[in-house]
C-alpha cells in the first residue's frame, strides 16, 4: 500500500530537509531485541521463519476445493506497499475465494514495514535483497505446501518492485512463480530528480544511512490522493502498521529499484498483468506504457487502465472490477 506517507515523487525535496532532518537522529525509536526463532525456515499457521531464522506474520485465504485431491490449482503470494501490511489484500482474497473453486491467497508481512515484529526495524532495510531473499524462503514453504499448484506473485506499489526484482535476480535453486501480477507500479522517480540532487542525497545516505526523514516534510505540504473519497487516507495514520518515518537508505533502495523497472521488465518470461489507474499521483499513464512495452514480444502480457482510479486500486471505487479483471485473469492464465 502507498499513501502518503510514501511520496516517492517527493524524493527531489530531500536535500532541502536533510539539516533538518538531522536533528531527528537522536530521536531513533528504542531498540528492541527479537530473540530468533532456530531452525530452519519453517512454515507455522499464522508465521514463517525467513532465511535469517527472523519472523514474520501472514494472511491467508483459502478455498474449500481444489483439484481432485484437494490442492488449489493456483496459489497467489501477495507482497504489500509501503506503510501497509498483510490485510491490505483482504478485500481481494475474499473476492477470489468466491469467483474461484481452486485458489489459495497467501499474504506474508514485509520486512521493515509496520507490522515486522522487530520494531527498531521498521521503516528501515539494510538492503533491497533481504526482501528478495524473504520472498524466495515463503514462496519455497508454500511450494513444499501446495507442490501441485502454480505460483503467481501479486505485488501491489512498492511490492512491484520486490516482485519484480526478486524475479529477474532469482539466484540458482529457486523456482520462478507461473505468473505476475504488477498493481499500481512504481516506475518514474529519477527522471523529476536533477543531477545535483540526485548526488547531494547519495552523499547523504552514505553519511547517514539511517537518518529517518518524515515524509510529511518531504511533500513540502503536498497531500496526495490515493483514493477518490480519501476516506482510507485519513484513516492510514490511526493503523497500527503506520511508519511516521523512513531512512534514507530504504527510500533510496526504492528509487533505484524503480529507475530498473524496465530493465526488469526485459527479462520476464512468464505471464503477466499490469493494472494502473489514470489518477495515480506516483506514476504516469505514459510511463507505466513504457514499462509495459518492455516486457518481451513472446510474454503474455496484458494491461488493464482504469481512467478514473487512483493509486490505492485495491481501496478505490472501482475496486470491483478490478477483481473481476484479475479473476478473469486467472482464469485465462496458461
């Protein structure tokens, strides 16, 4: 989920509140140690032990068939956006177990966000391959649980990125999902970032790694609109999982991973649906396009546009038909 706690599109701002900023170090939240969990990575009913032996949560929505011997014929993986969680998939998990007889949804919570149970972790990641590397270790339990059933990876703005990072760096061994599905992606940051600034913020992170910066003072007052009623925006800041502050290591990984997309794009060969509403206020029409077209000639691609939607697509008001797009989807998937 991206709200406007993310403002990506911000990031052109940060030198401009980097002195103020740095008062904020001696602000850093408490550090709370989380005993590890031994053992190798497992698969609990409400958990899983990642690579590291560290924990996460998930979700998890389940249809009462499957094939004739009661596994679902597709299991879709759900990575979450910035300043979201597990649940921001529910409306969509619910859907699907209605419209489908064999389908599984499995929604794990992402390291760094505001429900990773370390919590001086949160907000902050040492390195984009950590997510990579979570996504790899769940995907392969879920395997071992499901061996019959394709795998489809649903990543939803900033779970874009993981997905399709996590795809084109997967290491030997690992086993590419059967499909992808790309919400709302994040595509253009660099190209509103002049040269100068670009470098005045490298510099800075690597001062500063985990300087946190609110991304209120990053819009320089701007509000985004993610949903046409804005209802889920004023409710975003009451959620228990709401980050007030990110590092600039962590939003840096993001605006490189975003400034990739393409690339990324190049090298999938698999399946794969794009959605995107006409008034997401993080990326353009014209550049999802672009991104789009990257993908190659062979792949079977398709791109939804919702022309009157917003960023939140899962939130918005036409949410419904954006699960029907996706079921329907599904259903066609080779």
């Amino acid at each position: 989920m991206m709200n406007s706690r993310l403002s990506l599109h911000a990031l052109p701002h940060l030198v401009v509140v980097i002195a103020m900023a740095a008062v904020m170090t001696s602000c850093h939240p408490p550090i709370h140690v989380i005993p590890q969990v031994k053992g190798l990575p497992k698969l609990a009913s409400t958990h899983y032990v990642s690579y590291d032996s560290d924990k996460f949560g998930y979700r998890k929505w389940l249809s009462k068939r499957g094939d004739k011997k009661g596994s679902p014929e597709t299991v879709i993986i759900g990575v979450h956006g910035i300043s979201g969680y597990s649940g921001d998939y529910e409306n969509m998990g619910k859907h699907l177990m209605k419209q489908h007889q064999a389908v599984a949804f499995y929604a794990p919570e992402t390291r760094g966000q505001g429900m990773d149970f370390d919590q001086s972790r949160r907000g902050d990641i040492r390195s984009a391959k950590e997510w990579y590397k979570d996504l790899y270790t769940f995907t392969r339990l879920i395997r071992k649980l499901h061996p019959r059933s394709k795998i489809v990876w649903f990543g939803e703005s900033m779970g874009s990125l993981i997905v399709m990072h996590a795809y084109s760096s997967m290491p030997a061994g690992e086993v590419h999902p059967d499909g992808l599905i790309v919400s709302s992606p994040i595509v253009d940051v660099k190209s509103r970032l002049p040269a100068w600034k670009l470098m005045a913020i490298r510099v800075s992170r690597m001062l500063m790694p985990k300087l946190r910066i609110s991304l209120e003072s990053l819009s320089e007052g701007e509000r985004p609109v993610v949903t046409k009623d804005d209802i889920h925006e004023k409710q975003a800041a009451k959620n228990p999982w709401y980050i007030r502050r990110y590092t600039l290591r962590l939003l840096l990984e993001l605006g490189d991973m975003a400034s990739d997309m393409g690339q990324k794009a190049a090298r999938v060969q698999c399946p794969v649906l794009v959605l995107h509403g006409g008034k997401d206020i993080f990326t353009r029409e014209a550049s999802v396009e672009r991104f789009y077209q990257q993908f190659p000639v062979g792949v079977d691609k398709t791109r939804k546009f919702y022309p009157g939607s917003y960023h939140l697509l899962m939130y918005d008001h036409d949410r419904d038909k954006i699960f029907r797009d996706v079921s329907s989807w599904l259903k066609k998937m080779k």
